[in-house]
C-alpha cells in the first residue's frame, strides 16, 4: 500500500520539503564521483596535452547524446510520474525504448560528424572508445528519477558512490599503466552498470510499478509518449549544442593542444554550473516546482524567490574567488603548461551566474509547460552562437571561444529570466538590493586593502559581506520558522 500523509492544518506550519538535505545526498555523491573524474583529467593533462585535448573532444560529442537521453526525456518523465493517477510501469517501459532508439540515432550522428571532420586516428581511436561507454549512461536515468519523485535521493547517492569508485578506480589504473585509449574510455560502461543494477533494485523496492512491461497498450501509447517528449528532445539537442559547438570550431581552427587551453579552464567553470543545475535544481527543486504549480500558487512563489536570492548570492563568491585565484588555481593543479587557461578563466567566471539564474528560470517555465517557449529561446542562442563561432574563433581563436559562450548564455539568461519576472516575480527588489550592497562593500575592502600587498587579506575582506549576507538569510529562514510554527 502507497504511503499516506495526514492533511496539514491551514496556518499551523509552512511545509518542509528537505531540499537542504536531499542536496547535501546527492553533493555528496557528486563531490566523490567529480573529485574521480577530476584526478583522472589532471593526471592525463599532464601526461599530455594533445591526448587531454583529443579526450575532451571525443567525451563532447559522446556527452551531446548522453544529454539527449538525460534531459531531454527525464523532465517530461517526471512530469508523467508525478501524476496521481499514472501507471508508472508502463512510463517506464515507454521512456527507456525511447531513450534506446535516441542513443541509435545519436551514434549514426557522431559516425558522420567524425568523418566529416577528417580527424586524427588518435582523435577517432578515442571517438569510438567512448560510443558504447556513452551507450550505458542513460540507461539508470528512468529509475533515479522515479525514486526522486519519492524524495530518495539519498539511495541515489549512494549507488553513485559506489559506481564511481569502481570505474573511476579501474581508468586511473590502466592510465598509469599505459593502456590503449579504447581500454580506458570503456570505464564508463563498467559505471553505469553498477548505476543501472542499483537503479533497478531501489525503485523497483521503493516504487510501486504496476505493469512494468511492454505491454500492446504500453507500445501502442509510446508514439504518443515520443511526440510529448520530442520538445524537450530538440530543446535538449539545441542547448547541448550551444554549449559544445565552440570547441569543434576551436579543434578545426587551432587543434588538440588549444582546445585543451580552452577544456582545463571550463571543465572547472562548468563543473559548478552543473554541480548546481543538475544535483539542486533538476533533481531536487524541479520535481517540487512540478507538484506546487499543480496544487499551490503561492508556495510556488515564495520558492522561487528563496531560490533566485541564494543562487545569486551564492555565485558571486564563488565567481570572485575563481576570478582572482586563477593564477594559482591552474598552476597549481594543471601546471605551468596552461598559461593560457589562467586568463581565460577569467572570462569564463561569469558564465556562472549567467548559468544560476538560466537554469532555475528554464525549470521554472518547464514546470508551468512553457517548454515550446524555452525551444525556440535554444534554438534562436544555438543560431547566435554559431554565428559568434564562426565569426569570432578565426579573429582569435581562444578569445573568440570564451566570447562565443558568454554572449550565448548571458543572452539566453537575460530572455528567460526576463520573462519568468514578468508572469511570476522571481525577484525580490529587496533582496537583490541586499546583493547589491554586499558587492559594492566588499570591492571597497579589496580596493583599500590591496596595496599591502599581500593578496590573502583583500580576498578575505572581500567575501566578509557576503559571509554576513548568507549568515543573515540564514538566521531569518530560521526565525520565520519559528513563528510559523508558533502561530
């Protein structure tokens, strides 16, 4: 029998829905699973440029399809199994033969994009290593989603763990021994194995799925199932590839050895962006946002505007730090080889507030069914960005790359966001003030402190507004609840 829940008493309590902690749960397992992969890039970094740059676009083209299957159908999956009355068996058999023939057709696709780009055999070796890695990615996708809808991301996180532990642990064991590049990139089959059987296990025993088979009726409805799903299908291609396409116009301009220039810095960048937009937003605020849409207006609201002020003031710390310690941060941990990365991350910073705000307002349109809105939104920045590709790389080719993808998304940014405040008032005026003056106090710290010469103390002095801007939202968040529960 499906859990029940006694009916709240109006006035007695605001809802608690965990999001810190079904965060923290999936962080967890994130942090463990990008500190692998991280280690893995930095020791094939240094071992050699060319191969970390052939690597970087051989995973590109393999994450274009994977970003097919994981966005482009989980969204409108979890608005189909947030639905009281769903047979969740027969969605699930649905989305996974999708997600089958979407894989066939993204491989066909990579085999003529690889030809017709004439690339190195190095560069091919790695193209076809990881194909059948990326063949596995999706397949756990449908089963992680349906025991969110349950609130477990906590078993999410731990078959992660273990997942990653495992593949991460059989790559860097053959790169030290110098195995062959299409030895290595199978790691990711090995992982998403593990991910696959755990995924299947846990919501099978969490989730009660009725007719979990491909039932006449289940197939018949799956074309009506493609035709919902091929919008966020061609959204998802077209976000993919804003997002990617520079680095094939760099790799056709100026090679491996540039593109690696361009990948140490953005792997870092992006890396927040999506530690963000896919653990916070997509797998835990985005099924919220669904059901609050549905049953409570208000609360929807007052989300999202908790959920813009934190993201804001969250990213510009953390863009600050990344800005000024960027010498130390590349050289540190890459080495002196990406000198160029140093200067380049400095542009790159800002696609992080540029990808906070993007992100949660995409959410925000998707759970009101505006995703015909956010197609053509993708579809006009991949024209843009083509545009800025094809125009600014071969003036400057490292330049142009970063430029490229900052004018893309903070254009993006602005359309969506600008529209989420017209028809829902995202933002809080008082709030993004409060942002405001911890800005514009912590750049007079940094400027008055500056010439002592020694950088610790103005970069510390800097975030100290910030520090007490989170410490007070914190404190009120705490407050509010008190008096909610006292009235």
């Amino acid at each position: 029998m499906p859990k029940t829940h006694p009916p709240a008493v109006k006035g007695t309590s605001r809802p608690s829905y965990g999001i810190l902690s079904k965060f923290v749960q999936l962080a967890g397992a994130q942090w463990i699973h990008d500190g692998l992969h991280t280690v893995f890039l930095i020791y094939l970094a240094r071992l050699s440029t060319s191969d970390y740059g052939e690597f970087t676009v051989a995973f590109g083209l393999a994450s274009i399809i994977l970003f097919l299957g994981e966005f482009g159908l989980n969204q409108p999956l979890v608005t189909a199994l947030c639905k009281k009355f769903s047979h969740k068996g027969d969605i699930l058999a649905q989305y996974t033969l999708l997600k089958s023939v979407l894989l066939v057709a993204g491989w066909l696709g990579v085999l003529v994009f690889v030809f017709w780009q004439h690339y190195t055999a190095g560069l091919k070796i790695w193209c076809w290593s990881s194909r059948p890695a990326s063949a596995w990615r999706p397949s756990p996708a449908p089963f992680f989603v349906a025991i969110r809808v349950e609130g477990r991301q906590d078993l999410e996180g731990r078959i992660k763990v273990v997942a990653g532990i495992v593949g991460y642990g059989y790559a860097i064991s053959l790169l030290a021994l110098g195995a062959k590049p299409h030895w290595i990139a199978l790691f990711k089959i090995l992982e998403n194995m593990i991910n696959l059987a755990g995924g299947i296990w846990m919501a099978l025993k969490k989730t009660e799925f009725s007719g979990l088979a491909f039932k006449r009726k289940s197939l018949a409805r799956t074309w009506a199932t493609a035709k919902h799903g091929s919008v966020f299908v061609l959204m998802a291609l077209a976000a993919i590839l804003y997002n990617k396409a520079n680095i094939y116009f760099l790799q056709n301009r100026a090679g491996p050895v540039w593109v690696a220039q361009y990948s140490v810095t953005w792997e870092l960048v992006d890396g927040i962006s999506i530690l963000v937009s896919n653990l916070l937003l997509r797998s835990v605020l985005y099924p919220l946002f669904v059901r609050l849409w549905k049953s409570n207006r208000s609360e929807f609201t007052r989300l999202a505007n908790n959920s813009v002020r934190w993201l804001v003031g969250v990213s510009l710390p953390v863009m600050f730090i990344l800005f000024i310690e960027s010498d130390r941060i590349i050289g540190l941990v890459y080495g002196s080889a990406y000198h160029d990365s140093v200067w380049m991350q400095k542009w790159l910073v800002w696609t992080i507030l540029c990808g906070f705000v993007h992100n949660l307002s995409a959410y925000l349109m998707m759970s009101q069914g505006k995703e015909r809105l956010l197609l053509v939104i993708y579809s006009c920045a991949l024209g843009l960005n083509l545009f800025l590709c094809s125009t600014l790389i071969p003036i400057h080719p490292l330049l142009g790359t970063c430029l490229a993808i900052l004018l893309t998304k903070a254009a993006v940014a602005i359309t969506t966001t600008s529209y989420c405040q017209k028809t829902m008032h995202i933002m809080d005026v008082k709030s993004l003030w409060r942002i405001a003056v911890a800005a514009v106090c912590g750049a007079v710290l940094y400027l008055a402190t500056a010439p002592l010469g020694i950088r610790e103390i103005p970069e510390i002095l800097a975030l100290l507004p910030f520090c007490y801007l989170i410490r007070t939202w914190w404190r009120e968040l705490k407050a509010q609840k008190v008096r909610v529960g006292m009235a």
